[in-house]
C-alpha cells in the first residue's frame, strides 16, 4: 500500500517504494534517488502523499510520479525530448532529466525536459526548487531544462516531436495537438476524466490514467490503465 512507504530520509521513501514494487525499474529508482524531495514539497516531502504548493496546485504523490516514469522509461533514454505538462513544483522535471540528459559535456546525446505550467509563480518556484541543487542547477545553466509559462493544453510546439510528455493535471480529453506534437514511435501519459465529465467535478474521482502510444507507422494506440486522482487542467486564473 502506497502510505506504507512514507519515510524519514528521500532515501528512505524511495528504497520503500522499491520494497513494495511500486517502483520496479532500477533506472527510475537511481533518478529519484537523485532527486531530493525536500527541495520541492514545503511540508512533509518525505510523505508518500500529495503535498500543497499554493495556488490550488499540489506536488503529486511519490507513488504516482514512480507510476508515471515507469509507464514512459522506454522513451527516457539519453538524448530524448520530453514535455512535462503542469510542471508544477518541478520536482518530476527533474526525475525525468535525470533519465534523459546523459553527459552532453562528454559529446553525448543531448536530452532536454521542457516543464510548462500556466501560472507564472509555479514556473520561478520550479525554477528556485531546481536551483537548490547544483545537479538541478547545472540541468537549468545548460539549457537541458526550461520552464515555460504556457497553456499546456496546446502542447509546446517550438520544442516538438517529444519521444514522451508526460501530463500532470486531469484533462478533459484526449487532446488531439498534444498526439500530435509525439514522435513515432513515442508515448504520452495522461490523466483524464471520464466521458462527460468537467474535470474540475471530477476530481476525487472519475479520472483515469491513459496511455497514449505513437508508432512507428503514425498509428495510434489508446490504453485506459487505472483511476487516479488529480488537479484539473483548466484556463488559467484571471
Ligand atoms: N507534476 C506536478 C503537478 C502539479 S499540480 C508536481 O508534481 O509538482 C498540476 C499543475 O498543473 C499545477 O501546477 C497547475 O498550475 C498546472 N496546470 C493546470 N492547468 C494547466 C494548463 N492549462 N496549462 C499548464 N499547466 C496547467
């Protein structure tokens, strides 16, 4: 059960979410393990539960950013583009550069995590959280991350084709502009809610994790894989 994994130390939550096989892949695990949670959630970061950031935005559950990079680390290799759709507090920004950012000062593939959210505060507190480190700084000063002030919805043309996007609130469908801006083959994860209903009535439930897959031939496959609970993806705040 995903509260049993709550822990002390970032180290600590982490190796329990391996224990009960909520993260499985190694490559996932060394990413997070990379990644201090207490940069990024203001209250209890080491809880395995969702955490306020102000602006009725919430850091996401550990387990869920585990789900997440398990469900697109065959796109997170060294050298892929992905997009992170409500970046945030920018903490899974910086999971998922870890796992694609490689070592470009060596003449590596260059990687690159662009993290939009429509709220501008959200985008300089990701960029302050990332800053706290010098991992995280080094990923901003190489241009190996960038936060974008952006209506998600739309995707963020200027750094398309993604090898994977990850979305980060509930959407209200499928959105066609985001399939688009995929690569084939590449994979997008979404939550959205069910059929009919507003996002913003959804939440607490009604929601469901699609995957989205790209391939190679430009086909599309739409997997529904379990129900979640998240924010609303919605028009920005007047
Ligand atoms: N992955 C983030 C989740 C933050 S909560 C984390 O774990 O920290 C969801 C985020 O989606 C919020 O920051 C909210 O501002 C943002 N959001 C909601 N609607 C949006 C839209 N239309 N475009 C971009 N971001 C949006």
């Amino acid at each position: 059960m995903a509260w049993y994994c709550t822990g002390s130390t970032n180290k600590e939550l982490i190796e329990n979410l391996s224990r009960e096989g909520l993260i499985k892949n190694e490559r996932v695990k060394r990413a997070m393990m990379e990644v201090d949670r207490g940069h990024y959630a203001p209250s209890r970061p080491y809880s395995d539960s969702p955490q306020p950031i102000g602006h009725n935005a919430t850091i996401s559950a550990p387990h869920m950013h585990g789900h997440a990079c398990e469900y697109l680390i065959n796109y997170l290799r060294p050298g892929s583009h992905v997009l992170d759709i409500g970046s945030g507090s920018g903490y899974l920004t910086h999971v998922l550069a870890n796992l694609v950012v490689g070592t470009p000062s060596n003449g590596g593939p260059k990687g690159q995590v662009i993290g939009v959210d429509h709220i501008q505060d959200l985008v300089s507190l990701a960029h302050d959280n990332m800053s706290r480190s010098e991992g995280g700084k080094k990923l901003l000063d190489t241009g190996s991350v960038k936060f974008i002030k952006a209506d998600g919805r739309r995707g963020w043309p200027e750094g398309a084709p993604y090898d994977a996007i990850h979305v980060g609130a509930a959407a209200e469908e499928l959105h066609p502009l985001l399939v688009e801006q995929l690569k084939a083959p590449g994979r997008m994860f979404i939550p959205v809610s069910a059929e009919g209903t507003p996002a913003s009535v959804a939440l607490g439930g009604g929601q469901y994790i699609w995957v989205v897959d790209k391939k190679e031939d430009g086909s599309i496959h739409k997997e529904k894989v379990f129900s979640v609970s998240y924010v609303p993806l919605t028009d920005s705040p007047k």
